[in-house]
C-alpha cells in the first residue's frame, strides 16, 4: 500500500466500493442476459467488479489485491448474486441498469483517480499513470465482455466512458503537479471524470469513429 | 514455495500432474472441433492444462510456475499433441470425453485443494483461499474456451464444476483450522471436491440458473 | 533489466520499437475492420503491440513494461492512431495489410529473439525461453483477436508463424549454448525466425491441422 495517510487511505477504500457496487451489478445484469448459471453469475459480476483493480494491481506489481485485503467484499458479491437471482426479473433489467447508470459514473470516477494516483505513487510517467486509471475504470467491463463472448462495449459503442477517465486522469496529474494535496486532486480527478460521463449522458454525445464514412460499405 | 515438507511437496507435484493431462487432453479435443492447426492445438492445449495454475502463481506472486520447475511437462505437451494430430480420430472425441470425465473429476478435486493449500500457506483468508482453489481448478478451461471464442462452459452449462471446488476447499479450510495435518486435509479436501463432481455426473444434477423462468422469454 | 551491454540494451530496444509498430498497425486495422470507436482502436492498437511483450515480463515477473519505461511510445501509438482514423481509408486496408507483411516479420523475428534471450539470462530451462520468445512474437496478436472476438489468426490459420519463432528461438537457444556471444546468437536467432517466416509468405506453405481428413466431415 503506497497511500500516505490514513485519511486518504479510507477515502480510497471507500471509493472503491462505491464503484465495485455498481460494477458488480453490471457484470450480474450481462450474466443474467447470456443465462449463465449461478457459477457463471458470481464470476462475471467479480470480474466486472475486481477485474480492473486486479489488473492494475498485477501491471503495477502491488500486493495485496483489493479483494484479499477487504476479502468481506467477495461474501457481499456472494449475498447480492444470490439475492439477484432469487428476486431479480428480468422486466427489471432495464431499469435497473438505466438507475446504475449515476453510481456507475462515479465509480467511473473514482476508480479512475484511484488508479492513476497509485501509478503516479509509484513514480510513473503521466501518460502511464493516467493509462492504469483507465484501466482500473474500463477492464472490469472489458474482461466482463470477453468472458461473455463480446466485443466489449467499452471499445465500440462511441458512447465517452474510457475517455472521461482518460481526462480525469489528465486533471489530477496536472493538479498534483502543480502542488495541490493528495486528497484535494484525487477528489478534482474523480469529479472531472464522473461529471464529463453524466455530461456524456445527458447529452447523448458520441465519439468519432474511423472517418471513412463514404468507402465504408 | 511455500510448502514444508518434502512428502508435501511431491505430493503436489504428482497431483498437478494427474489433473493436468485431463486437462490437456480436452484442450485438445476443443481445438481440434474448432480445427485450429498444429499451433493452436498444442496451446490451447497447454493453456487448458496450466492455464489455471499459471493464473494463481501471478494472483499470488508465485514464481517458479509449475510449467518452468517441471519443464519437462511442456516436452510431454508437445509429445501428447503430436500423437494425437497423429491418430485420434474424430470419431473418438466421443467416447475419450466420456473417458475422460473421471480423471478430469480426480484433477477437479486436486487442483482445488492445492490452490486452497498454497493461498492457506500465505495466510490468505479463507474465502480468498478457496477461491484461488477454484481459479486453479477452472480456470484453464476458462481460458481454453475464451481463446476459442466459446462463452466458458463452466460458466454456462448448469452442471456443477466450479461449485466442487468450492465446496472441497471450504472442507480442506475447516479440516486444516481444527489442526488436521497438512496431508491429510489436502487429501479430504481433494476428495470431497472429486466425489462431489462424481456425484453430480452420476446423478445428472444441475445448478439452479436465473430464477425468472416465467419472463424470462 | 538483464541486459549486460549498453549495446545490447540499445540493439534490443531497436528492436522492439520496429516491431512494435508494425504489430500496431495490424491491431489498428482489425479495430477498424470491427468499426471500433476511437478508444477501441486505440487500445486495441495498444494490445496487438505491447501485449506479448507485457505478458512475457509478467510471466517472467520484470518491471517495469517497456510502455513504462519508454512511454513515449504510448504517445507514439496515439498519434498513430488518431492519424490513421482521420487518413486511412477502407480501400487501403488491404494494400496496407499486404506491405505490413514485411515489417511484420522483422518484428517477429525480433520480438521471438528478444524474449527468448530475456528468459534465457534469467536461467530459463530451453523449452521455457523458447517459449517465451513464441509469446513475446505472438500474444499481441493473439489478445488483439480475442479482445476483437474472433478466434486467434495466429491459431488457426495454418499458416507458419508461432513455428518460425518456435525455430527461430531454438537456433539462439543452441548458438548460446555453444558459445557465440549475446548480440550474435540475437542476430542469428532473430534472423532464422524471420527468414523462416518470409519463405512461408512466399511459397504459401501451411502447416499440417488435425489429420483426420475423411471423417472430419
């Protein structure tokens, strides 16, 4: 653990699960849609909500994982799957998925900040640090998709999700840089991120794809 | 390497190698139904047989993998490949998966209990351990099935696999904290795993799925 | 860093820049052949060209990733791809593809040399550095079709390629081990595996698949 003080070390766990909720849930959503079994469920939603703090985890060469040192938060995966697959219907889905989508860009956020920060603790150059926090924020429903057999709608659906973490990322580096503290930048990084995704949603904006349009097809 | 015996250790080693040539083997099979070449034979096969092992080692900074100390088992692979491009024929993927079915039930039982028992050695809590039984147990089938771009079976066919080892490793978990010795709960542990998957085989028993049968169409 | 000459280090990082460019343009041209938005490109982009290379220091537990260490090549890689998304047209795709097949190569027989020899300082048996060598060469390609759900090119298209840095990475393995210096057993192995794979695309060689042709059907 590289956090400095202990306030911004509570400050991060709890940030990470506000974000891990919201993850979880969409890991278990996409589950219920393929009709994975109960195993595959608790798999997919722990990959959605862990999977991106572990691969930065193992890129950044930290130990322990989230999910070992908080291992409560895998008997809360537990209890919410279940819960999910006894109560939840699928007339549900839609709903519940357009209601996540506001924790879900504070996760966005958040995990983002956190990551690039604890790459910027380990000395790394901006453009890396700021990559790990797109990697916290975006691999967990990266690796989601693949294991459901998807292009990840994180690389094709031009909706601004890894870009939003991509400028937070940019916003704390520059606010650390210039000398504000830890806590001060982070929360300016996670703002930045979360409020260009809801800006995102609200608006509807798309990003560029490849220009051919005209010799596309 | 963390474990204290030398009776303990060659133990494991003749463990990982049962399990492994199960696993191998319906690597292969996978391979050669989707017709990948010789290449994509021998490492779809290879990630099949260590891929779950390998992933544990990374998850818990173990070096060296099982496939680097015992490099020998990477000739046997190849050797194993080569014979069966040679002459398995298609109409003997039936009946080798069927024969396969019991060795692969041994390998389940095992390949969770010596996750569990190498996470247990780090201290890890008991729910992270069984679940580093459950990665090792799977997770090469996991990988096998993402490289073929197949949604992993373990995930979706409703028949119980992972859930074996979960409940194997919480037996070897609760045997090794009421002071069983390191053999003999890895021994109960691998054998609950393994009868648990017999059982579910002879019995045709499957997981409960989404409960939302009604809409779910 | 195991390298032990400046030179080395120098030749090896030459290396890796050459190939690297060619394998991120071949992600660049699948993204776009999928209609990946810009961040899919991007990072699809990134995969094909760094993820052999990060897989092997994963396995081969060293830090920091040639992205850390040379992060200007993250930047490289964005320019690249926002100048391929705003000139590339679809119609150039194939003669694009087509002139790549050279580079390509170079890169493959770089890359297979570089990680063997990275393996091989660490004391590596030879199976497992030549193997390393076939990840470094191939992974990119393999995560780039799998991240892009298709199943691997590299696993089954019958066409040489893991093979040439298979032989590729055996001929250093053995000038090695008979005494020739580090720089000259890079040369010839890098050499092997690319002349290799330059026969392959001229005379249209593939390799043997599964051998049961008549009741395959």
């Amino acid at each position: 653990m590289s956090s400095n003080t202990p306030l911004l070390s509570l400050a991060l766990t709890a940030v990470e699960a506000c974000g891990t909720l919201a993850f979880a849930l969409s890991g278990l959503l996409e589950a219920a849609r393929k009709r994975l079994d109960a195993v595959g469920v608790c798999l997919v939603a722990g990959l959605a909500a862990f999977g991106g703090g572990t691969l930065r985890d193992v890129l950044l060469d930290r130990r322990p994982f989230v999910w070992v040192s908080h291992s409560e938060w895998l008997w809360v995966l537990l209890v919410l799957c279940t819960a999910a697959m006894v109560f939840l219907r699928t007339r549900h889905f839609e709903p519940t998925e357009r209601a996540m989508q506001w924790p879900d860009a504070l996760g966005l956020g958040l995990f983002s900040a956190t990551g690039t920060q604890l790459a910027l603790a380990q000395d790394l150059p901006g453009i890396v640090a700021v990559l790990m926090g797109v990697i916290t924020a975006t691999f967990g429903g990266v690796l989601r998709d693949i294991v459901c057999n998807e292009i990840p709608t994180a690389l094709r659906d031009h909706r601004p999700y890894a870009v939003c973490a991509f400028a937070g990322g940019w916003v704390l580096w520059a606010a650390q840089h210039w000398g504000l503290g830890h806590e001060a930048s982070l929360l300016l990084g996670a703002f930045t991120a979360a409020a260009l995704r809801v800006a995102a949603l609200l608006t509807g904006y798309t990003l560029p794809g490849w220009s051919s349009g005209a010799d596309r097809s």
